[in-house]
C-alpha cells in the first residue's frame, strides 16, 4: 500500500545462490592401512660420535668376514639392550646386529639381511645404512687395522640408549667383480628408552664419515638404505631433495649413494626419528549457516572441537579468518585438550551489506594426521533500500513548489516513502526535526513510529 509516509513492504526478487566447487577440510597423510611408522618425523641436524672406549665388541679386525655371498649375516648371538624399547608401540628387550648395518629388535634371525630392502620387512628392523658390507674390506685390511662393530649401553634408568657403532667397515659387498673398492663408512644407531611408559622410543642414526679411506684404490659405487619399519606394509625410508633428507612412507626405497654428490648423510650428520603422539583433532560442523540476517544484526554459531585421539595433548594455535569481513571470531578455546575433551570456536555474523556473504574459518592444532580443520561460513544479509515519491508538483528534494498562502493559514504536503529492498526500515530520530531558514514555520505531522518492513 502506499500512503503518507508509510512503507510499501516489498519481497526480496532474488536469493544468492552460493556455489562452492572445493574445500579443503583437513590435512590427511594417506598411508598404507595402519602404518603406524606415518607417526614418525624426522629432524636432521649435526651430532658428535659416541664414546666406545667402553663398549662391549660384537666384531673387531681384518678377517675379512663378508656380510653376503654365502656368509651369515649376524655378527654373533642375541644382545640384550638393558631396558625395554618401544618401538612402534612394541616393547623389545633384545636385538640382533648384522654387518648389513642394520639392527633387528627381537630373537629372530633374518637370513636375508645381507642387503635388507625396507619394502620387504618380516621383522622390525632399524637401518642407519642398510647395504651389503664387509668388516676388514677385500684390499687385506688397507681400509683399517681395526674394523670394528661395538655396542654400549648408557646412563641410568629412565633415561638409557643403546648404542650400536659400525666404524671403519667396507660400504660395498665383494663378488666376482668388486663393488665399492676402497670406501668406508663409519655410523652408529642409538635406542633411547622413553621416560613415559608406554610412549615410543627415539632412535638416531649418527653419520661420523661415509667416503673413500687413504692408501686405497677405488672402484665402483656404493649405495646404502635408510630407515626402519615393522613389515612390508609399515616402514619409512629416508630420501633426498638435494641435500634435504626427508621421509617416505610407501613406494620405492631410495637407493643413497654414499661416495658422490650431497645426497646422503653429511660428515657428522644427525638424524633423528621421534613417533609423535596419536593426537587427533575433529571438528564439527563443517559449515556453520548463519542464515539470513538483516543488515545491522548480528547471530553468533560455534563449533566443536574434540581431541579425537587416543594420547597426548591437543594443542592450538591461532586460527584464521578469511573471506568475508562480516564475520569475526568471538572465543577460541582455553585450553589445551586431553583424548575425548571438547572444546568450542564462537563466531559472530554482524553483516553491514546486502547480499551473500562467504567465508572460512581455519583451525590450527598439533593433531597429527587432522591437525588443520576448515570450517566454511555462509549468510546472507538483508537490508532495506528507501525509495522517495513525490506528489503533485514536488520534487524529491523540494517540497511546496507553487504554493501560497494567507498569513496565518497553513497548507500539507507529503511524500510517498517504499521500502523497495528487504529486512526492516527504521526512520532515525533526525526525521523528525527540521532545519534551514525559517524552519520554524515548517513541522511533520504525521511520519511512522515503527520499523518497516
């Protein structure tokens, strides 16, 4: 209807229409079904080598024992570590070293461990260099009088670490034609007990030197594996951007070429492997609407967040806002976390514009596999839009046009007011008042009192 000053109350001619092709939710690592090792991380840094005086001697000399080609790869017996290692969620108390540069937690005996390929695992294994290799080198001892693989066991309970020290041992294995004439390497594998009961254990690999030993000819290549793993299907390897070290959990294992080039470990290289803690975020839900709200009001949603884990401790880093600046962050949670606690993300839709209205919220957290959740926003603002009618000879900024009239008499004169946008439309208190030359002379007698739709 239209009428002095009152609204004609008109419906929205269209909705927005959101379209969102893609979002990401979450960062999710897909890995073979229950790797476990995926909970692994790498940090490479330098290190020193470890004091043997000490140790206990698997191996020392130039016999020219061979760690391939019909010879039993194991050293000697059982070793005892002298704590429980959980490794992998596992606790072992005793190993098996071979000239392969790996170790073997257990009792079991792998005949195949000449040259392990990660990929085929039947017993967990731990590989600082996994490659065929002889202890005294086929030159008659040139690489080394002393040869050696040592182990140690250090400091106290419960705080221990295994210390197992290939030192001087020929990189390549020996055939018919020789393989790695004349290189060497000498590295170490440390077991480090966890002062948590049941938390996975550290393990390092220490890189004193991998190269070629004077007074030795050389020939041919020598290529090693890096890494460790439980099965076929539940292993990480080490691989090589350059010279950056990092981690692979399925595929190909790299072969590492330790003579030539900078991708392998550096001269006093450090590499340690740490299982973070099954932490797990969840977040829910994953689109928060806010529904249509007039321009100038504000409705506030939340989401949940929940350590969806099964240990350790949720943490959170500051969140994200991106997208629409209708949209604010009001509370965030407290606190960190523990498995099955919940806690919640506020946030306010206070829009000043018409239209739809998109955004996303982004939660940062140390989860391990679902450590970032987003969340998308959606709202749409409705706001009223004024449209002025004049009448008669009027124009919209001028009223009483032609108009005269006695001294002391009085004359009325108006305009139609639509509402020709949506939401609610309220006349402020500076309608009401005039101003301007003789605008004592001038009053409204009539204006609505309510807000319109």
């Amino acid at each position: 209807m239209n009428s002095l000053l009152s609204l004609t109350s008109l419906s929205r001619a269209a909705k927005f229409l959101l379209v969102i092709a893609a979002l990401v939710v979450g960062l999710f690592f897909a890995q073979h079904a229950g790797a476990t090792m995926s909970k692994y991380r790498l940090t490479a840094g330098g290190g020193s080598p470890t004091d043997m005086s000490s140790a206990s001697t698997v191996w020392e000399g130039f016999s020219g024992f061979r760690g391939s080609y019909g010879y039993s790869p194991m050293l000697a017996g059982y070793y005892n570590l002298g704590f429980n290692f959980n490794f992998d969620g596992t606790n072992y108390s005793q190993c098996v070293i071979y000239t392969s540069g790996i170790i073997s937690l257990g009792s079991t005996v792998n005949s195949t461990y000449t040259n392990p390929n990660l990929a085929s695992l039947n017993t967990p294994t731990i590989a600082p260099w996994g490659a065929y290799m002889q202890l005294s080198g086929d030159q008659g001892g040139c690489i080394s009088d002393y040869p050696s693989v040592k182990y140690i066991t250090l400091g106290s309970a419960p705080n221990r670490v295994f210390v197992v020290a290939w030192t001087d041992i020929q990189l390549s294995h020996w055939s018919s034609s020789v393989y790695g004439y004349g290189y060497t390497g000498s590295f170490e594998a440390r077991l480090y007990e966890s002062p948590v009961p049941g938390e996975k254990g550290v393990v390092e690999f220490f890189y004193r030197a991998l190269g070629s030993a004077p007074g030795c000819s050389y020939y041919g290549a020598a290529t090693g594996r890096i890494g460790m793993g439980t099965s076929s299907s539940n292993y990480l390897s080490v691989k090589y951007s350059g010279s950056t070290p990092s981690l692979d959990y399925n595929g190909t294992v790299a072969n590492i070429n330790g003579i030539t080039g900078t991708a392998k470990p550096s001269n006093g290289a450090l590499y340690r492997f740490q299982a973070m803690p099954d932490v797990q975020l969840s977040a829910s839900p994953k689109t928060l609407d806010f529904g249509t709200v007039s321009s100038g009001a504000t409705v506030d949603l939340c989401v949940t967040v929940r350590h969806a884990g099964p240990e350790g401790i949720l943490t959170f880093s500051a969140p994200t806002l991106n997208g629409s600046p209708a949209y604010a962050l009001i509370s965030s949670p407290t606190s960190p976390l523990t498995p099955g606690q919940t806690a919640t993300y506020c946030l306010r839709f206070s829009p000043t514009t018409n239209g739809g209205h998109v955004g996303v919220f982004t939660i940062f957290t140390n989860g391990l596999d679902s450590g970032t959740q987003q969340v998308l926003l959606t709202g749409e603002a409705i706001a009223p839009t004024i449209e002025v009618i004049p009448i008669g000879d009027n124009f919209v900024n001028r009223m009483f046009r032609k108009t005269r009239l006695r001294l002391g008499d009085t004359v009325e004169q108006g305009v139609i007011v639509k509402n020709v946008g949506a939401g609610q439309l309220v006349l402020n208190s500076s309608t009401t008042s005039i101003t301007g030359e003789f605008a004592q002379y001038y009053w409204i007698s009539r204006y609505p009192d309510a807000p319109m739709t």
